[in-house]
C-alpha cells in the first residue's frame, strides 16, 4: 500500500485547526468528491476518517492509497482553505456545506506547504487574510475576497521553513531554511489590512452610444463616491452669490471623523439597522471615539508593572481563563498609574472588564476605549467619591419623574433609591443585565450620541421594564432584578432611549450638564483630576497607614509565634534531656559491673601475655641476627654494584671523549680544506685580475706605439720636406738635438726611477709595518684577524682606486701633450716651407729643433720604464701572497691548539672528581 503524506514539499495539506461537527458527519467527505476535478482523475475516495486528536484527515482511494490532510480554518470556524500540489487553493463554506471559490496562485508557486489565517482585532473572527507557503519558500498573504496579493516574506536566498503568527496578529515569526529566526511585524509590511472598508456606494457608468447601438449590452459598476450631476453655468454664478452657511459647514467639519467616515451618516445608517456590521464594528468604534494609539505613553505605563492595589485581583474576581485575568489586572494597573483614583475604585473592574474581553487580543485599543469612556461617559462620577455619583443619580431621577412619575413612586413607597435602580446599571455598564450581542448592539448607539446617552439608557430601561419592577415589593428581588439579565428587548429600550432623548426638557435633560464629546490628546494622555483630591490622598494615606500598622502586627506575630516556638523547643530540648540523664545513669551502673568482670579477665590475660612477650622476644632476637646478616650482605652486593657501574660510566665517558676528539680532528680537516680552497680561489681571482691588468697595460701599450708610428710618420714627412734643401744641415741638427733630447730624457727617467723606488719603498715600508700591527692583533683572537683582513682589503682597494685615479690622469696629461705636439708639428711645417734657406746658413740648432726631436723619440724610454714597473709590480705582489700564506698557516695553527685546550677543558669537566683525581696520580 502507497502511502503519500501530503504534508511535505510534494504533497497537499489542509491546515490545521480542528473541523466543527458538522465537518465529522460527512463534509469533508463531499468536499473532497467535489474537488475531483482539481485531482488527478485517478483518484475517488472511498474512505476517510480523523485521527485521535482530530487534527488531522484520513483518506483512501480505489487503488489502495491513503492521503493524509490537515485542516485549517479561520477563527469563526465558517471557511476552510486547502491546498496541495497544485498552484491551486481551495475555500469551503462550512455553515453552506460546499466550495465556494477557488484561487490560483502565481504560476511560481507549484505546491503549497503551509497556509495559515492571518487574524485582525476588528474582523470578529472572519479572516480575510490568508498566508500562503509555498515550495520556493517564500509566504505569499492573500485577500481571499478580492484575491489580491497584499504582501510576501521571505526569497529565493533565504527561504522559509515554517512559520506562525501571533493570535493578535501583530507578528509573523519564520524559521528560516539556515536555521535563522526572523520576526516581522505586519504594521510595517502592509497597510491594507488597517484600512477602512470600501464604500457601500456604486456607480453605474455610461457606456457609448456606439456601443448600445451595436448590441453590447454590458453594465459597468465600479466602486467610488457618489457623483452628483454637474450645474449649469447660470447655477455655479448664481452660488458665487449666496452666503456661506457658516454653522452647517461647522457642523459637517465636526461630524466628519479621522478615517474619512461621517457621524451623521454612520447615526442614519445605525437607526436604518439598529445596529454596525458585525465585521466593520471594531473599525467604526475606533472612528467614532478617534483613538489616537499614542504606543509610547501606554508602554510607559504597562512598564511600571502591575499596581499595588490589583496584586490580589484573582481572589476578588476569580477569572477562570488565565489570559483574560492577565489582561484585566493590566490595563487596571495602567488606569491607576494614569490617574491615582482608578486604584481606590471599586467598580473600576467591573466596568472594564466587558472591554477587555472584547479587546483582549489589542491592550492599546481596550485601555483608550475605556479611557475615553470614563473621560466622556463618566463626568462627574467622581465628584463624591467615595460615594456614587449622586449629581449623575440626581439626573437620571429627574427624567424617571418627568416621564413615569408611577414608577418613580412605587420606588419610593419601597424605599428603593437611584443607587439600587440606576448605579448598578452604570457601574457595569449593562453588561450583567445584557448578552453579548445586545450590549454591542447598545454600545453601537451610546458611542454614537451624545454622553447623556447613557444616562438616558438606564431611565430607559427601568421604563420598559415597569410592569415586573411594579411587581416587586421586596428590596431583594429589585436587587436580583438589577444585577440578572431579564428578558427585555435591547431594541425597544433603544427606541426608548431616543425618545427620552427627544422629549425630555431642557431645564432637566442631562444633555445641557454635561459637556460633548472629547477625543483622547495624540502623544500623551491627558492628565485626569475629576475627583476630590484630598479624599483619594487621605484614603491613600489611610491605606499606608493601614498597611504599616498590618506589617507591625504581622512582624510581632511572628516574633510571638517564634518565641512560643523556641519555648516549646526548648520544653521538649529539657525533657530529652532528663532522660538522656537517666539512661546514662542506668548504662554507668550496668557498666561498673562489666568493668569488675574484665579486671578479673584482663589479669588472667597479662600473665598469657607475658608468657607469650618472652617468647616473642626471643624469636625477635634471632630474626634481628638474620636480619643484620642480610642488610650486610645487600650492602656488599650494592657496594660491587656501583662500583660495576662507575666502571660503566669510566668507559662510557672514554668512548665519548675518544669519539669527540674524532669528531674534533674532522671539524679541522675540513676546516683546513675550506682555507686551502679559499686560498685557492683567491689565488686564482687574484691572476686573473693581474692578467686583465697586463692585457689593460698591453693594449694601452700598443696603442701607444700606433701613435707613435703615426707621429713619425708625420714628422719624416717633414724631415723629406727639408731634405731636398739641405740634407746635411739637417743630419747633424737631427744627431745634435737627438742627443740633448736623449740626455735630457735620460735624466729625467733616472730622476723618475729614483723617486718611484723611494716610493716603493716608502709604501713596502708601511705595508710591513701595518702586516706586522695586524698579525700582532690577530694573534689575539680570531674575530679581531678577520677584522684586520677586511680593514686591510678596504684600503687595499682604495689605494687601487687612487692609482687608478693617478693612471686615469697621467693619461688625461698624454692626452694633452699629443693634442700639443700635433699644433706644434703643423706650425713647424709651415714655418720650416717660408724659413728653408735661413736654416741652412745655421749649424747650431736652437730649442724649437730640440723640442721636436724629443717629441719623437722619448717613447722607447717610457716603455722600458712600463715595463721595469710591471716586473715591480709582480715581484711585490709575491712577496705579499707568501706572507699571506704564512700569516694563514699561523692562523690555523693557532685556532687548532685552541680547539685542542677547549675540548680537554670540556672533557675534564664531564669527568668525575676522583677520575681526574686519578689521572693526576
């Protein structure tokens, strides 16, 4: 057997309030068989039945399936909704017995999960709103009248898993599919529901002529205010003209009422009917008494908490629902923190207590509609307190005479005063003496007329009820029939009511003591001082007093009640102890008697005891011997077994030391390898920078000598110039000039050498020097060598960089002199062209000769020098790579023999004492 639980995402569900009987007897049976359409064709039920709780529909088809529903329906208990897979709901009237619409839900929605009617204060039961949960998880609400959709919570993000709403239908909380709970409040999500009613009025538009001639026949009716047929021109001037009619317009602005309802039409409508529309009474009620919902000033005084004075409230007034006692003692304790009499009145209860069940589900709307009636309907009902109203009594005697003056004696012949026929009715505002239904029938004119309405109620009702009351004759049966209900047509007396109000004079009519309608103040309410302030002060301070003297009493009352506990204690403490003292006696004498037999017993003991003591002491004497024994012998052995492990230890130590020094020898040979293969990678930078430097020298060399080659080139150019004119005279210049050219060179090459080998020695001079301070240092510590190393590298390097810079000069100043040999050359050409014939009449040559000479010739000596510096350069160079070797050598040394005397340091003090005690010997 399939069974398909329509609860679930893929399934329908009927929700979930319990049917009425009539739905037992068979409804729901039709209604399902009248839904067969809307279900797959397969399906025709057989059976059904309810569960247990009754909560829930049992139903089976044909084929052996079993569907289970949910019922739903709203608070009056008159429409059933369902849904299911289908984008379809369906709504049945339980009162007719059968479907009465069906609504279609947004193609989005494919099924229907959970639906639940959304409640309102004024609607007296029949929803109208209806939420819809479908299975993309978002709630759909829906009038299920005009099947509008007012408003949806919740998305496609972050669905809704289930949801319930408040009774009062102020709150919607959702559990999310994420697990989240999330609180809506309906005020804020949608204003259609807070609005008034539609107009009762419609309007039946024109159609075209085109459209009557052609047959169409159509009547288009929409909602919307009355149109009144427009004037003529003649007639809008003819306006323009009149006056203003000042008191009608006053009077139209004073009956037109906050929600665009008017007062007159509203009485008109209530004397058609006699009475407001069930669903629209709550709506018009809070029009007429223009409620101004002031939320802050009444949650300041629902958080000052419950009143003193109603702490007790149940005893009075046992209320068997728990809720409606709640709500009670609530908004009594806000009336008294409003107004300080309304704690010290006693009938406060009784006149509220109609309304709060009526607006138990609303506290705002039930603590201002009592509010404004106390305000408007109860003036001067204090005035006397703490007696009734005798002023408002006064009235309401007055009107009795004018209009049954029979009635009035009959009441006097028994001694029956206003406070027995009148008060009652007025302290509980008729609702002992009314049913439900009539009261909210009275209430719908007394809300509507003007404040003596009520008054003119209570005249009424002793009127129609002259012939029993003219019956009675005891004051107990008046007193039953005042506060029973009896059987009296609510419609006549309010018939009644308007005649009073009618035809009573003015002189006696309470309409010209009694002052008109006004509203509760927007924000705050108004403050409430209609009663003798001093008669609710001393009553207060009589109640404190009272109070006080209450807790004295019940203090020294209980201080009386725990001395005459501790008296009492102590009685029963003095007995217990006498005959505590007693038995000790008795036990101290039965003891005596034992002590007597065990001395005898204890004598006899001692003397086995002794016996057995010298035997003991023997066996102690021998177990001590082997015991002496033992202990020596595990000393020994423990003895030899330190020793075994001190020879362990000896070993251990020795092997450890052995392996150390390994492990130490190793460290230096691969120390001494990572030097040998610094040094070698040193060796090898330091030939190839000697060999860039030599190819540098050799390429500045070679250039140096193409242009050389070029300036003798030019100057044999010269010289073949001159030849041709006097060749001898040229010679011997030549040989004179080639020669002083050679000895002044040579001079100053020797000068140079001279002072380039005092140079050298100058600089080897420091050099040792400065090796000699660093190897003194270094002997000091191996940090401060490799400190010396990197200082020396440093200035090492910057002397590279000032010979570089002194080269770098030497060949700006070559530079200079080629450029001025060239000028010279060219001015020596064309001097040598206009002077040729004087030049050969002379055989000395002059110093312009010389100096040209030696431009050509000196470059030979200056090579030779290059070279004398390479050959120095090189052998100082390896002079320093041996003492470099050397000073590593020694550094080596050094840091071995120092490792040698840490590690025997360590070793020795690893050792125990007496070990290196044993060494040393």
């Amino acid at each position: 057997m399939q069974s398909t639980d329509l609860g679930n995402k893929e399934s329908g569900k009927l929700w979930h309030r319990k049917p009425s009987p009539a739905a037992r007897d068979g409804i729901i049976v039709n209604i399902i068989h009248s839904t067969s359409d809307y279900l797959p064709k397969v399906l025709r039920f057989l059976n059904v039945a309810f569960d247990s709780s009754g909560d829930c529909l049992i139903a089976g088809d044909h084929q052996g399936n079993i569907y289970v529903f949910d019922l739903y329906g709203n608070r009056d208990g008159r429409i059933l909704a369902a849904g299911g897979k289908s984008n379809h709901l369906h709504l049945w009237c339980l009162e007719a017995k059968q479907l009465f619409r069906i609504i279609q839900m947004p193609t989005k929605v494919r099924a229907i999960r959970h639906l639940d009617f959304l409640p309102d204060s004024f609607d007296a039961g029949s929803n109208q709103v209806l939420g819809v949960l479908s299975q993309d998880g978002i709630m759909r609400f829906v009038n299920i009248q005009t099947c509008k959709l007012l408003f949806e919570i919740g998305s496609l993000d972050e669905g809704i898993s289930s949801s319930v709403i408040s009774p009062h239908g102020r709150y919607i909380a959702s559990i999310m599919e994420n697990g989240s709970l999330n609180i809506y409040s309906v005020q804020a999500l949608t204003q259609e529901i807070n609005k008034p009613p539609p107009p009762l009025v419609k309007v039946i538009e024109d159609l075209p002529k085109s459209k009557l001639n052609s047959g169409d026949l159509k009547i288009k009716v929409t909602t919307g205010r009355v149109q009144r047929p427009a004037k003529s021109r003649e007639n809008k001037i003819q306006t323009r003209i009149l006056k203003q009619d000042l008191a009608g317009s006053f009077e139209n602005k004073e009956n037109e009422l906050s929600d665009g309802l008017n007062k007159k039409r509203l009485q008109v409508l209530l004397k058609g009917y006699g009475e407001y529309p069930m669903k629209y009474r709550m709506f018009i009620w809070r029009s007429l008494l223009q409620l101004p919902e002031n939320h802050t000033a009444f949650s300041s005084l629902e958080d000052k908490g419950v009143h003193v004075a109603f702490l007790n409230l149940q005893k009075k007034y046992p209320i068997k629902s728990r809720k409606l006692l709640r709500v009670l003692q609530r908004t009594l304790s806000a009336l008294a923190h409003w107004s300080a009499i309304f704690s010290d009145t006693p009938y406060l209860p009784l006149l509220a207590f109609p309304f709060v069940k009526l607006f138990q589900n609303n506290q705002l709307i039930c603590f201002e509609v009592i509010a404004t009636l106390i305000i408007n309907w109860c003036q001067h009902w204090f005035e006397y307190f703490p007696n009734p109203p005798i002023n408002i009594l006064s009235m309401i005697e007055n009107v009795l005479a004018f209009h049954d003056k029979d009635l009035l004696q009959h009441f006097i012949n028994h001694d029956i005063t206003s406070q027995l026929y009148a008060w009652p009715l007025l302290e509980t505002v008729f609702s002992e003496v009314l049913t439900r239904e009539e009261w909210l029938k009275l209430f719908d004119n007394v809300f509507s007329n003007h404040p003596s309405f009520l008054l003119m109620t209570v005249v009424a009702y002793n009127i129609c009820s002259r012939a029993p009351l003219l019956n009675c004759s005891l004051k107990d049966d008046f007193e039953y029939f005042f506060h029973h209900r009896n059987n009296l047509d609510i419609s006549v007396v309010i018939r009644e009511v308007y005649h009073l109000m009618d035809t009573t004079p003015t002189d006696i009519h309470p309409n010209s003591m009694l002052h008109v309608f006004v509203a509760l103040t927007k924000g705050q309410y108004p403050v409430f001082n209609q009663y003798p302030k001093f008669i609710v002060d001393y009553q207060t301070q009589e109640r404190e007093r009272i109070r006080i003297d209450e807790l004295d009493y019940l203090r020294e009352r209980q201080m009386v009640e725990d001395m005459q506990a501790e008296v009492d204690q102590q009685r029963v403490e003095d007995e217990a102890w006498y005959q505590k003292q007693e038995l000790l006696r008795k036990a101290e004498e039965t003891r005596r008697e034992l002590l007597l037999q065990e001395e005898e017993k204890m004598i006899q003991q001692r003397q086995r005891l002794a016996s057995v003591k010298r035997e003991l002491k023997v066996k102690e004497m021998h177990l001590q011997d082997a015991t002496r024994r033992r202990f020596l012998k595990l000393q020994q052995d423990q003895r030899e077994m330190e020793l075994r492990r001190l020879d362990d230890e000896i070993e251990r130590k020795v092997h450890m030391r052995d392996r150390e020094i390994a492990t130490t020898a190793k460290d230096l040979e691969m120390r001494h390898l990572e030097l040998e293969s610094q040094k070698r990678h040193y060796e090898k930078n330091l030939i190839r920078n000697q060999e860039a430097v030599a190819k540098e020298m050799r390429e500045d060399a070679n250039a140096f000598r193409r242009k050389v080659d070029l300036e003798e080139h030019m100057f044999h150019k010269l010289i073949e110039t001159d030849q041709t004119q006097n060749q001898k005279t040229q010679k011997l210049i030549e040989e004179n000039l080639a020669k002083a050219e050679q000895a002044c060179l040579n001079a100053d090459w020797r000068i140079q050498a001279l002072h380039k080998q005092r140079c050298d020695d100058l600089q080897r001079n420091e050099c040792y020097q400065e090796v000699a301070r660093l190897l003194r240092e270094n002997r000091r510590t191996e940090t401060e060598v490799l400190d010396a190393m990197m200082g020396e590298e440093a200035k090492k390097w910057e002397e590279a960089k000032e010979k570089d810079f002194h080269l770098k000069s030497e060949k700006k100043a070559s530079a200079l002199a080629d450029a001025s040999r060239k000028w010279f050359l060219e001015k020596e050409r064309n001097d040598a062209l206009e002077h040729a014939e004087h030049l050969c009449s002379k055989a000395v040559p002059r110093y312009p000769n010389r100096q040209v000479a030696s431009s050509g010739v000196p470059r030979t000596s200056q090579l030779d020098d290059i070279s004398e510096m390479d050959s120095s350069t090189c052998i100082s160079l390896n002079q320093r790579r041996i003492q470099w070797d050397t000073m590593e050598r020694d550094l080596v040394e050094r840091v071995r023999n120092l490792r040698q005397r840490l590690t025997v340091q360590a070793r020795n003090r690893r050792q125990p004492p007496h070990l290196l005690a044993t060494q040393r010997a």
